[in-house]
C-alpha cells in the first residue's frame, strides 16, 4: 500500500520538525507552511491526500484556510492538530470539512489513530472534549454570543479581521486580498457594526481573544 502524501502546516518550526519526525516512516511528508496562504498554494499545488494544520496560523486562520482547500481538494483529509479546547472551533472545524480534531499534547499517541480514520473515511475526535463537543453541538444557545457572532462573519470579515489583529494596515490588507482599500474599509465598517466594536484597537484585541490572531511579537 502507498504511503499517503501528507501536507503539514503550523506556524511553529519545532512543531513542524516533530510532526515530520513522526510520520515519516508511514507518510510521505510532501511539503509544510508556516501560515494560511502558503497553506492553501501548497494544497492546490501538491494535492496531498491528507492535510494536518493548527487552527491558530498567521495570515489566514486554519479554519478558513480549510474551507478554501475544500473547494479544489474536496478529496483531501485534513486533520486539526492544535491547542484549542474550546467546543466551538471543534465544531467550526468539522464544519470545515476536517476529518479529524485533536489537541496538541496528545499527537504522539493520536496523531497516528486519527491519521488511520481519515483515511477510512471516518473522523476521529479527541476523547478529551468530545463531551463537551456533543454538549455544544446539542445546545447551540449555549454557546456565548460573542462566538457566534464571529461565526455568522462571512470568510472575508473573517479573513479581513485576522489580518487586522495582527497590526496590518489597510493598504497591506488590499494588498494581500488583492482588493481594492474601498473595500478593506467598507469590510472594517461592516465589521465594527456587527461585532458592536468602534475602534481599530478593539478590533484588534477581539481577534486575539477569539483565536483568530496571536499577540505574539
């Protein structure tokens, strides 16, 4: 049987050589990405059968990311290995298309089950916080209003929302969408309306509080 050709992707590069150092000896690791965009260029470019991101990346989040991915690779598996506990972006990311969520600490003894399930065709959840994925996923009132509402943002609020988290300006923003500034600002107007936020710093905290940008250096 071949080996599946597997892209990995984390903005880490510790973590990158530790999931390579992993896997190479059942999978042939056909590329990496440290962020969203060169995730989503790889995956059209590679087609690898199997995809295993972070949730938290630069530029475009994980979850974005894989909805992308979905439309030109609706036949690669993508596995999310990450930190996130939180009901809601397991939720967000079966939605996605993910095959697989599992945290961090646990990929040595996981990675390779849930590796094995995708590529049945079935997923694989963490035992960790399935219950409290089952209990989200069966009381959705439960989930804070502010979650949802970052749900409810269409992926280009979402995208637009990151970059601006991560301190990039307007004309940087356009750049990298390659839309116009009208647009990034017609996009940051819609944002502040709907999240009931009023300056650019508050944008800027809220997307690092919701895990859509790091406020690391």
């Amino acid at each position: 049987m071949n080996r599946p050709r597997v892209l990995l992707a984390d903005d880490h590069k510790m973590m990158l050589a530790g999931l390579h150092k992993l896997l190479e000896d059942t999978c042939e690791i056909v590329g990496t990405a440290q962020d969203g965009r060169t995730l989503v260029e790889a995956a059209q470019r590679l087609e690898p059968d199997l995809i295993i991101l972070d949730i938290a990346m630069p530029l475009l989040n994980g979850i974005d990311a894989a909805y992308q991915i979905k439309q030109f690779c609706p036949n690669a598996k993508l596995i999310f290995l990450t930190m996130q506990t939180s009901p809601t972006y397991a939720t967000e990311a079966f939605q996605a298309g993910a095959s697989g969520y599992l945290l961090k600490h646990s990929a040595p003894v996981e990675l390779p089950l849930a590796i094995e399930a995708a590529l049945q065709g079935q997923h694989y959840l963490t035992p960790s916080i399935a219950k409290p994925v089952l209990e989200s996923t069966l009381n959705s009132e439960g989930a804070p209003a502010i979650k949802r509402s970052v749900s409810k943002l269409t992926p280009r609020r979402r995208e637009v929302l990151q970059l601006i988290g991560e301190g990039k300006g307007t004309k940087e923003i356009a750049t990298l969408l390659n839309v116009s500034v009208k647009t990034i600002e017609f996009h940051k107007t819609r944002l502040m309306e709907e999240l009931d936020i009023h300056t650019t710093a508050e944008l800027m905290r809220f997307a690092i509080v919701q895990g859509l940008a790091s406020d690391r250096p």
